[in-house]
C-alpha cells in the first residue's frame, strides 16, 4: 500500500452536517483543513444514502424564529433554490461544492480513520484508509475535531466517552431510565411514488411477514401509504451499533420490506391505492442515531435544556423537544417515539464541544457531551451543524494562537462568540458588542419605517425576532421600493467592508427534507422577504457616489468587500428589489475599516 504524509492546521473526520460546518468555519477562520470522510458522498445522515429530514431548534417551523443561522441556513438558502424539489443527490451536490469552493480545504472521500497517535494527552497524527487509491495516510495537525457521529477519533484517541443510558441519580434527571447500554436504534428508510400504472411487489423469501394490521396498529406502528417513510422502521437500541451495524442492517431490511410488502400485498386499507405504487429507492446504509457520546468538561443534562440554561460560554442553540425512542424499536409495544417538549430554546456551552482527556480534540453533532436524556435534542441535524461552526471557528483560534479548547473556553469565549456572531451564528440572548464594527457608533435613519421595526434595529446587535421583538428594519408598509437606510457618522471613517443579514423567513421551516408535508409548508427558491437588489452608495465629499452593488441576491448573510476603502461621513444602503416581499427588511449592518 502506498502511504502518504499530509499536514493541516484543523483536521476534521466525519463529514456529516457537523464535519462540513466545521471544515467551512474552520477554512473560512483562515485555518488549513483537511476533512475525512469514510462514504463518498457528504452529510451522513442527511446524504441521500439515508435520506435523513436535516431538522433543527425550529421544529420545522413549529416554533418560529428559532431556526439555525450560519453556515447551516447558507446552505439551506442555497439549497432551495438550486434544487426545488428537494432531490437528494442535489443536497449531497449542495454541501460538496460548498467544500470544493472553498481553497483551504483538503477533502478525501472514501478514506475512513481508523487510528490516532496520541503523545502527553494530545493528539499528534491520525491514521486513514482509502482502498479506491491504494493510500494509507498520517495526517498531522495541532487540532482535531470529531464528528463522525461514533466518536471514532475520540475511542481510537483514548477520549472518554459514554454509551447508553444514565441512571436518574447521576445527575438528577427525571427521564433518565438507566443506568444500562440501550441507546436509540438505527433505521433504514424509503422513498414511493405513484407510477399511475399497476406495479407488483414480491418480496425476498427473508423479508418479514405482516399479513395482519391488527399487531402492527396495536404496537403503534401500522404503515401509511407514505412517499417517505418509516423512521420508525428502527433497531440497534438493545445492540452495539458500533459493532453490530451489519447485523441490524440484515434486520432493518428485512422489515422493511415487510412493511412495505404489507400495504402493497396485505392490508386492506392500502393496497387497493399502492396498487400503482412503488419503491423508487431504500436505504442500505443503517442511518445511526446514538452511539458514543464523549465526555466535556460540561455534560450537557435534561435540566440544561428544560430549564433552557444560558451557559456563559454558550456558542450554539437547540429547540427541539428531548426526543426519546424505545428499546426495540420496530418491534416494542411502546409508541415509537416519547416528546418532552421543551418552554424554549437553549444554549449549548463551548464545554460540551471538546474532550475532558484528550487535549486537542473537539467534537460536534452527534458524538458531543450529553446525557441520553439531554442527547435527545442535542442530536437534531441542524443543531449538530450549529456546534460545527461553532468549533470549526473555535478549532480555528486554537491553531491560530497554539492553544487548546479549553483555553478558549476559560480565556477567549467572548472573542469567540463575537467572531460567530459576525459570521451569523446565532447565540442566544446575546447582542453582539463587536468594538471594531463602525456601524455602532452611527446614527441609524431610513426612508421609512414599519412600526416596531426601526432604523436603528440593524445596529442592536441581534438578528432575529426575539421575545415579540423585531429586531429588524422594515421599510413602512406601502411606501413602495426604493428604500433607503443610512448609517451617518459624526466624523468620516475609512469603510471596505460591509456586513448585511437580511431577512430569510424564519418564521417558516426550511430544511432538505424529502417529507411530502414539510416541502409543501416551504418556500423552495429564493425566500421572499430576503432582499435581493441593493445598491450601496457613500457620502464623500458632499455627494451621494455609488461604490458597490449586491444583485440577485437570496442569502440572509452578505458581506460586501470593497476594493479600496471610502472615507465617509455617512454610507447607505438602498434596497430596489426582494425576492417578492413589499417591504424591505434588513437585521443588521455592519460597517468595517
Ligand atoms: C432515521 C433517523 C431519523 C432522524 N430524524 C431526524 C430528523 O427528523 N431531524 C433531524 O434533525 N435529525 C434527525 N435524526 C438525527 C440526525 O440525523 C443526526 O443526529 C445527525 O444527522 C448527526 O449528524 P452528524 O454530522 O453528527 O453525524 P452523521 O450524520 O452520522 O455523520 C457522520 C459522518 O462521519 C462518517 N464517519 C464515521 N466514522 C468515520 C471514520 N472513522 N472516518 C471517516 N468518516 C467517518 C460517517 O460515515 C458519516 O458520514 C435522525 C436520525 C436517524 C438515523
């Protein structure tokens, strides 16, 4: 075998939606990256290999305004307009060109890690396979991130870690069943469609046989005519899915096509309708919800996430309710699925996101410090990309100034909340103060106004209606587009970068989903209240001068370089167009030297 030295400032294994939030805050931080991903195809979950809802803190839609920022909702944005209808291999297509766009960022698919060199309790190499080639790799690098989803980097590091379920004494949680190995299980999906014409379905001699509705209806788990479907198709709780992965595979198929074979061949409320139905696609790789969890210095608890705790070194936010599954999955008589809802969304520290043992290692998504109980939540997709910008940056700092997660945490968290705010990560219920943006210390006026949606709202360092608050600039109702806001200084300053977060319509859910019910509640292309033509111009001089222009714009996120810088007493933007809503609305802008 061929083996190869490679080096970079930030490695990442796992390139689910937490691995390639992470690789992207980490490049876009200035750091070289390398991400190591064991499919051939990115987003894990998520990928069309197991097709995955990418869910957040926003319940999909249900609780408005809580939706991720960032790097997730860029994607998002991005997503929804190059592929409408939601076709899986576009979302696997969204996040690679998301990762090849990006120069600083080394990507090898197919190579799986399977070893870490670990010397005076940090990571010094990993160890990587990829038999298409022929290559075995060492990757070197000062800071690792893990989120392979297993906690691979962290087992083969000597990371702690822990599997199954706490006990209710270990830290007070009321829900906690254990203390025992059960985790939630794995599941194997499909996706149906109506062909209009009559479609047989023979199924495997091994597949399950459910002639009756009557134990699948008593157990909560009586198939619907679905063009996706069944989470709940789930094993593994009471199994190792570290190691016992093919094994629940042989199983998951078999019920699979059991089930299906059920509304096509047995049950007489779906077969007469599926006569015309058939499979178009089902998944052979076990989408895998609980593993390891590793252990942070903060576990993250039941109570942090009831309780909605504000944790000082908060860096991400969830919102999902603690999503609990029983045992046996498929086969329990329990309904497949416990929700404890949750008053609000809460903060996930910086804590939860890197080893207690091991000294430069991170982690995010599904692998991350939590209870099972808290881990409920914790795992949402979109909540697991949030905490990978949110250590993608953090991994950033520690290669930049040569220290470890901790440090930043116990030295550096508000430096880095600031640099995710700036690069809109949502933390929540914290107002970015960052000293360098001029914007601050402008007076804020525009052409109109909305009532309860000022001019100077774009400068209130928060990007989201928040408690009943806008927190936005809307442009009055019926005062017809162009309008204009300005940012006046008592002085000139030397302006070359412009910040814009506008409005993406996180009142509605947005997310790669392939559930019929939820694509239909989107909006799939450009958001409409997101402003899409804007021109900028500045007052030198004693005259309004054009300097840049953003056009066919549908990203809540805009940063506008100029070429050179402009001294100005005052810049502004003037909106010309959305993507289709009246007014024009912006969340903040910043103005930088
Ligand atoms: C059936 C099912 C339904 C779900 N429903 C929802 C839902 O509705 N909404 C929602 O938001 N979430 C849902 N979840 C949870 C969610 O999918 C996951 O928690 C989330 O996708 C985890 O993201 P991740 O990036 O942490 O890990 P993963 O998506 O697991 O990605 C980790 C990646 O790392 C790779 N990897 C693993 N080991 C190695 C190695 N040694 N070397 C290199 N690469 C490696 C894996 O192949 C994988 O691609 C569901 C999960 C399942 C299984």
């Amino acid at each position: 075998m061929r083996q190869q030295k490679l080096e970079a400032e930030v490695v990442v294994v796992g390139g689910g939606l937490a691995g390639v939030s992470a690789s992207l805050a980490a490049a876009r931080n200035g750091a070289s990256v390398l991400l190591v991903q064991d499919r051939p195809v990115l987003g894990g979950n998520t990928s069309s290999e197991i097709n995955v809802h990418a869910g957040g803190a926003d319940q999909d839609g249900h609780r408005p305004h809580a939706r991720e920022a960032g790097i997730i909702e860029e994607l998002r944005l991005e997503d929804a307009v190059r592929d409408p209808r939601a076709v899986p291999v576009m979302w696997d297509l969204t996040l690679y060109n998301a990762i090849r766009q990006e120069p600083r960022i080394t990507l090898l698919l197919n190579t799986a890690v399977r070893g870490a060199k670990v010397v005076d309790g940090k990571i010094v190499a990993i160890e990587a396979l990829r038999t298409s080639t022929d290559e075995g790799f060492e990757i070197e690098a000062p800071v690792f991130i893990d989120t392979s989803g297993d906690g691979w980097l962290g087992y083969f590091a000597g990371a702690d870690f822990r599997q199954g379920r706490e006990g209710p004494d270990e830290h007070g949680e009321p829900h906690a069943q254990g203390p025992d190995n059960i985790t939630l299980g794995a599941s194997l999906m499909f996706l149906a469609q109506d062909t209009g014409k009559p479609v047989d379905f023979t199924p495997p001699s091994w597949a399950k046989c459910f002639p009756e509705c009557e134990p699948l209806a008593k157990r909560w788990r009586h198939p619907e005519l679905d063009r996706h479907g069944f989470w709940w198709n789930e094993l593994g709780g009471t199994f190792d899915l570290t190691r016992d992965t093919e094994q629940v595979r042989d199983e998951l198929l078999a019920t699979l096509l059991g089930l299906w074979d059920h509304i096509k061949n047995h049950c007489p409320k779906c077969a007469e309708k599926a006569r015309t139905w058939e499979l178009t696609w089902f998944g052979w790789l076990p989408g895998k919800r609980e593993t390891r969890r590793l252990l942070g210095d903060h576990i993250m608890t039941e109570a942090d996430v009831v309780e909605a705790r504000l944790f000082e070194d908060r860096v991400a936010h969830g919102g999902w309710p603690i999503d609990l599954h029983p045992p046996w999955g498929v086969y329990d008589d329990a309904p497949p699925a416990t929700m404890i809802e949750l008053p609000d969304m809460y903060s996930i520290p910086l804590r939860a996101l890197y080893s207690r043992n091991v000294g430069n290692l991170l982690f995010a998504g599904r692998c991350i410090s939590s209870t099972h109980v808290a881990f409920g939540t914790t795992r949402l997709a979109a909540t697991g990309a949030a905490m990978g910008q949110a250590v993608g940056t953090a991994a950033a700092m520690c290669a930049k100034r040569a220290v470890g997660p901790r440090q930043v945490a116990e030295r550096h968290v508000r430096e880095l909340q600031e640099l995710l705010m700036r690069q809109d990560q949502y933390i929540l219920d914290l107002a970015a103060e960052d000293a360098a943006d001029l914007a601050r210390t402008a007076k804020v006026t525009a052409t109109s106004e909305a009532e309860g949606a000022e001019a100077e709202n774009v400068v209130n360092g928060v990007t989201r209606w928040r408690k009943g608050e806008s927190n936005q600039w809307a442009s009055a109702d019926g005062a017809a587009l162009p309008q204009g806001i300005e940012l006046k200084w008592a002085e000139a300053k030397a302006v070359r970068e412009l910040h814009f977060t506008f409005d993406s319509g996180f009142e509605r859910g947005l997310s790669h989903t392939q559930y019929p019910y939820s694509l239909e509640r989107q909006v799939r292309g450009p958001q409409p209240e997101t402003v899409r033509d804007v021109r900028i111009e500045a007052w030198i001089d004693g005259a309004w001068r054009f300097v840049a222009a953003v056009k066919g714009n549908y990203q809540r996120k805009r940063v506008v370089r100029l070429k050179d810088a402009v001294k100005a007493e005052a810049v502004r933007a003037v909106v010309e167009a959305t993507n289709g809503d009246e007014r024009a609305k912006v969340f903040e802008i910043r103005a930088y030297e």
